[in-house]
C-alpha cells in the first residue's frame, strides 16, 4: 500500500506512488492509508522534512497494518496465528499468541469490569450474526437465533495464561470479536512509537478515534472535525488527547426502511438505541481505552453512563445526541 504524501490540510487518496512537495521548512505532512482495519488511516505529523515524514507516516502505518492482521477475526494469514486462529479453536487446546495479542485480551477483561459488562470481547456469537446480515444486506438475524447466541458470550469463556503466553476459549460455540477495542489499542503502540522517535507533532485519525499529540507545527493546538449523524460538524481544538466518536451512521444496512448500525447492545442482542452518537475527550494516559469507553456511553443510558464515569478520572463527554431509547 502507498500514500498521497502533502503539506498541509488533510489529503484522503492512494495513488501508485507516493507524492511529494518540495519544502524547506518544518511543515504539517499528511498519508492516508485504507487497508486497515476496514476504515481509513490518515496520519498526519510535523516534521522537518519530506523525507522524515515519510519514515514517520510508514511507520505507523506499519504499526497499524500488523496489529490488524493479529486482530483479524474473519481472515488468517500465513506464518501468523492471530484471533481468527484462536476463535476457530474455541473448544479445543489452549493457543499460543504473541504479546500484541494477550495484551489486548488482557485490556479486554479489564474493560468488561469497568463498563460492567456493556463491552464485551467476547460477543462475537452474536455480533457474527449482524456481520453477515450487514454484508449481505439483509434479511435482520433470527430473533430466535439471536437469543441462542446470547448464551455464549460468557467473558468466563476466556482462559489466559500469561505464564504460557496462550488463550483458550472453552465454549466452542463462543467467540472474539474485539472490535470496540482494537483501534484504541493501536493508537497506544502509535503514542508509544512517537514518544520512542521524539515526535512531538502528530494527528493520527483511525476510522473515528483521533490521537493528537502536542501542536500543529504552526504552534496552535490540532483542530478536528467530527461528523455528527444530524450533519452538523462539531469542531475542537485538541492538544495532547484522543478523541473518540461512536455513531450509529457508520457500518450500517437498511431493512423495510430501518438503518441498523455495528454497535450491538449485549443486554438486547440488537443494535443500541439510546444514543445516536457520543464523542468523548481522553487525555493520552486513557487512549488505549478510549474507544471502549466511546462504544459503553453510547449504549448506556446517561445515569448509567455517569455512573460508570464516576469511576475514570479524565474522560469528558464532548457531545451526546440522543437516539430512541
């Protein structure tokens, strides 16, 4: 995969080669990629030169182009045990992961605790049913079916071994689907390899969370545009924070007229209703959890929502609109 290099505004394309901009000044240089984790990567950083943004771009497009080969849960790859892996052997014999993996795991339990449940790794059994319906477009999932499903998405499922570096799933009908926190764990491993580098002007935007380290190069704090259901953009200034947007307009399908989003509500088995979109502001110490906390308040009610804020020091809810609870 290449990228359209530019100073300057965001540019979204791929083109067969990357393109480059004369320029002798330390500038704001930005790449888009779309072969990750099924959204657009752009990643935009200041630098002094072309050539540095470019080993800075690619970089982190690396970064994020492994880790959503070790979080695929649809798709293996040769010479790689990932989370398909994993979930195709639920049932059977423990299996061996890597760091990457049994950390985001690990990050997963932890997350269930906190948010009480509402995200849950371990609702692949019913979240596969909407996936399949959303690309295929229909028909909705058997109610029926549904209510089987509910029956195997028990975190209790999940054995991991640190000592052995391995996971078991012990329902075989069970299985991962760690899509509310994957992206949020990439962003950490990003903010990890930009304080390695000393990189002290980055905005990277993964399919919805915002990670902006430090200034633009211009000195005034990041501004970000997030699009909002109701198609009035919410515009913030951000420095040193992710940002983080769960919406009911993105991976949706329609049915007899209905829209039906990705964001499934455990206690339901249904797409969530309470809210049509949240986005929150963390500060860089909560970014690998960011979009798990995105994903809990908008389908929690506000007073559970709250509730569960009471708990985590830092993270503001920038803009809540509601749905049909």
């Amino acid at each position: 995969m290449t990228a359209v290099l530019a100073m300057g505004l965001l540019l979204v394309a791929i083109l067969p080669t990357v393109m480059m901009t004369a320029c002798s000044h330390r500038g704001a240089y930005t790449a888009t990629y779309l072969d990750v984790f099924d959204t657009v990567l752009t990643v935009t950083v200041g630098a002094d030169s072309h050539e540095d943004a470019a080993t800075a771009t690619a970089a982190i497009h690396d970064i994020a182009l492994d880790l959503h080969r070790r979080f695929d849960i649809y798709h293996t790859y040769d010479g790689l045990t990932n989370l398909c892996d994993v979930n195709r052997a639920a049932g059977s014999a423990p299996v061996e992961v890597d760091t990457d993996i049994l950390s985001l795991l690990q990050m997963g339990r932890d997350i269930y605790l906190r948010t009480d449940g509402t995200v849950n790794i371990m609702i692949g059994a019913l979240t596969a049913h909407w996936h399949d319906a959303r690309i295929a477009g229909g028909p909705l999932p058997d109610p029926a079916v549904l209510a089987a499903a509910r029956e195997h998405i028990s975190i209790d499922a999940l054995v991991l071994d640190p000592a052995t570096h391995t996971v078991a799933i012990t329902d075989p009908a069970a299985s991962l689907d760690v899509g509310a926190i994957a992206k949020g764990y990439v962003m950490k491993q990003v903010q990890e390899y930009a304080r390695q580098k000393g990189i002290d002007s980055l905005l990277v935007n993964l399919g919805g969370h915002v990670l902006a380290i430090g200034n633009h190069p211009d000195g005034d704090p990041w501004s970000v545009s997030v699009a909002r259901p109701d198609g009035i953009p919410l515009s913030l200034t951000v420095t040193d924070a992710s940002v983080v947007t769960s919406a009911d307009n993105q991976r949706t399908f329609e049915v007899d007229g209905t829209a039906y989003h990705h964001i499934i509500d455990p206690t339901t088995a249904y797409p969530a209703t309470t809210h049509r979109s949240v986005t929150i502001r963390v500060p860089l110490t909560h970014t690998a959890e960011a979009d798990a906390y995105s994903t809990a308040l908008f389908i929690l009610s506000d007073v559970d929502g709250q509730e569960m804020l009471a708990a985590i020091d830092g993270v503001e809810i920038v803009h809540a609109e509601g749905g049909t609870p």
